[in-house]
C-alpha cells in the first residue's frame, strides 16, 4: 500500500476524498471501503430485548405476546443477514407485582416465571429494586435470595439526576456479599449490578429497566470482531480509524433501523432505539480490536484514546439510540481482556479512568472473595460518583470469588465467562 501511495500524487488523493465526502452529503450514503484482503465481520445482534408490564394474574399471556414479538423481530433481522444471540424480557420494577403477597409466595412466583422463560428460552430482567431517589425503599433481602435462586437479572438504582443515593449503595453491596457465597461459586453476581444515570429502555441485562406501560423494544448489538477489523484496516492512524468506525457503523446502524422500523409497524410494538455499545464475547474481543490499533497490550498508552474514539463513533450513528451507547469492557467475558488483568497491564483505576471518555464503568470484574462489604460500598461510590460528574450511564458489576486471594486464579463454572488471576486491590 505504501508503494501505491508514492505513485500517486498526493494532491490526487486529496481531491478523491474530497470527491467521497461531497457524494455522502449529497446523496446520504454511507461509503464503507472494503478492508484490505477481506471483507468486514457483520456484527451480531446480542439481545432483543422487549419491556412489558405484568400483573401476577395475567403474566404468562403478558410474556406470551411478548414473546411473539421477540421470536418475529429475530427471524426479520436474520433474513436481513443479523445472527441473533439472545431474546430478552424486561418487567417494570418488581416490588410493584409482588406487593402484598408473603416472602414465600414472592419466591414461588419468581422460581415459576424462571421456569417460563427457560421453558420458552428467553432471558427475564426483573427491572430495578428501587424506583431510583434517596429515600426509596430497597427490597434488599429478597432481591437477594430471588437472584440466588433463579436465572433473573436485576439492578439497583445508585445514582439518579437528583445525585447519589447511598443507602442503595449499601444494599447493592450486601447482595453482591450474598451472591458471593449463595451457590454456583459466585457466579450469580454476573445478573446482578449497580446502576448509576442508566436510561430506561436499554437492551442489554443485568441494568435494562422501565417504568412505563411497556409495550416496546429495543436492540442491543454484539461487535468486537467487527471494530478489531475496522481498527485492522486503519493501520494504527487513529484519525483514520475513526472516520472508518463512524462510517462502518453507521452502515450497520441504518440497516437495522429500516427492519426495526418495519418490526414496529407489523407488530404495533414501539422502537425504542439501538444501543451500538460494541458488546464483546468470548469469541469476539473488544480487547484484541483496542490491540490492533494502538499496537500494544490494552492498557498501554493509547488505550484511553481508542475507548473515546469507540465511543465517539457509537455515539455518531444518524438513527434512534437507546441505552448506553458506548463502550463495554467486561473483564470476564473477553478473553483478552481477561488475560490483561492477569498479567496486569490495567486494573481497577484504569477502568474508572477509561470510563470517564465513556465506558460502562466497573463490568465484569473479578475480585477476591475477602473484599470487605465497606470496600464494596467505596468501589460502588466511585463508580456513581463518576456517573454523576459527567452526567453518563455506568454500572459496577462486580463478580466476588469465594474463597479465592490475590494471585490465585477464579474458578467460576459458566459458559459465559472465562477464568483470570485476581489482583490486590489497593
């Protein structure tokens, strides 16, 4: 490539640029050039997810229909090329369908809508156990013991518009102390976060949430492979790989907007938006992507610029956003990731810091089983505080290892985490 260069002059090439960006104005397209030997990796769809509103009575009709809808948006989006991973179901906040009823009856309602989603295979969120404000109630206990007991995800509400809300801080911390020991070797704090400035209507589990009617949908995307090869074809020029990964994921972000379009109106449910965050996986690496364009291991210099330059380009799609709409770096579900913690190349402080250019906060991360319910509350506080100042969602995610100290490695049994050293914290 560099031999093609010196052969054309480069006022020509300037002018052909030129040329490329005066046709997308005209014409609204989004030119996407090939990458260089191969063509880019669609990114996959990681969740669909739809928000209803259930009473005890009516539930399983409630789900049914909005089942219907899930399994009608995924064959529409598979026929227009979109491999989709997960069907998704988000109640309202759940201390609104179970008040009044005994703590017994409150775990049998919950262990019987389990059994209906892995029935139907769809994945449940039960919404958040606060409305989110400094003096809500927190259903603490119960959350605690719903999430030990079944496969629902749910959240807490840490910091809203009206500023940090510290009791539910603590409750957050006393459930992850819960999970840690409750069963499945602390795997049951993978559906479980604390949530600071999160929007309504994301699609992406354990924090996705509503307080409205429902009646909605939204999509959440899955695209480590797809940036790792837009940042492949820059060649380490990071201007250039953010024209790229604005253009390249506009083109995506389009396309799925014009089937979710026509999803909302053969099925009369409301598009609440896409959320581009480039979700990784254990065979789909943010990680690797970051790697490729600042060539060194995530954590080295540059990394911070190529979150924001992630970021920026998620947040430069032209179509209806919804959720985050930034960056993920759960430690456990991508593979570098998880090796980079291991050998130490960032750690806690990194992942605060690389949120501040947007990240989800503190996702996935593994810490040792002795971490004091205190030391959780200050990690927690962090996350919240710095959800606050820059008015952005964030969430703390964090996966206790029971029984394990620094430097000896998790042990967790699920196939959608991969295992890593534990590191001190400070």
């Amino acid at each position: 490539m560099t031999e093609i260069r010196k052969l054309i002059p480069l006022r020509f090439l300037r002018c052909l640029r030129l040329s490329l960006w005066i046709a997308v104005a005209l014409t609204g397209a989004i030119l996407v050039p090939p990458l260089y030997g191969r063509e880019l990796r669609k990114p996959k769809v990681r969740a669909i997810t739809a928000f209803v509103r259930i009473d005890r009575e009516n539930y399983v009709q409630q789900l049914d229909r909005a089942v219907r809808l899930l399994r009608q948006a995924k064959a529409a989006l598979e026929k227009s090329g979109y491999e989709v991973e997960t069907l998704r179901v988000t109640t309202q906040p759940f201390p609104d369908y179970v008040r009044g009823l005994t703590r017994r009856q409150a775990l049998d309602f919950f262990a019987s809508l389990n059994a209906l989603s892995e029935k139907q295979s769809f994945s449940v969120s039960i919404g958040r156990a606060n409305r989110g404000g400094a003096h809500d109630e927190i259903a603490t206990d119960l959350l605690a013991e719903i999430l030990a007991t079944t496969n629902l995800n749910a959240s807490v509400s840490v910091a809203g518009e009206d500023g940090i809300y510290w009791h539910a801080i603590g409750a957050a911390a006393k459930i992850m102390k819960y999970l840690e020991t409750s069963g499945q070797n602390g795997v049951r704090n993978f559906d479980f976060a604390a949530a600071a400035m999160v929007p309504p209507y994301g699609p992406f589990f354990p924090t996705s949430y509503h307080n409205g009617d429902g009646h909605q949908f939204s999509v959440g995307l899955e695209a480590g492979n797809f940036v790792a090869d837009v940042f492949q074809q820059a060649g380490g020029d990071f201007r250039r790989a953010e024209e790229l990964l604005s253009q390249a994921l506009s083109a995506q972000a389009r396309d799925l907007e014009v089937v979710a379009q026509q999803i909302q109106k053969d099925s009369g449910w409301t598009y609440m938006g896409l959320d581009a965050t480039p979700a990784p996986n254990l065979d789909s690496s943010i990680a690797a992507g970051i790697e490729s364009l600042i060539g060194g291991k995530f954590g080295s210099n540059g990394t911070l610029t190529a979150v924001r330059i992630i970021t920026e380009g998620v947040q430069s799609i032209p179509v209806k956003r919804a959720g985050y709409s930034g960056l993920m770096l759960p430690v456990l579900e991508d593979p570098v990731l998880a090796q980079r913690w291991s050998e130490g190349t960032y750690n806690l402080d990194s992942l605060l810091a690389y949120s501040a250019v947007c990240g989800t906060g503190l996702d996935a991360v593994p810490l040792p089983g002795d971490v004091p319910e205190k030391q959780l509350e200050r990690i927690i506080g962090d996350v919240a505080s710095l959800a606050l100042k820059w008015h952005k969602p964030l969430t703390a995610r964090l996966i206790l290892a029971p029984g394990k100290k620094p430097g000896e490695r998790t042990a967790f049994d699920s196939p959608h985490l991969t295992n890593t050293a534990l590191r001190a914290l400070p």
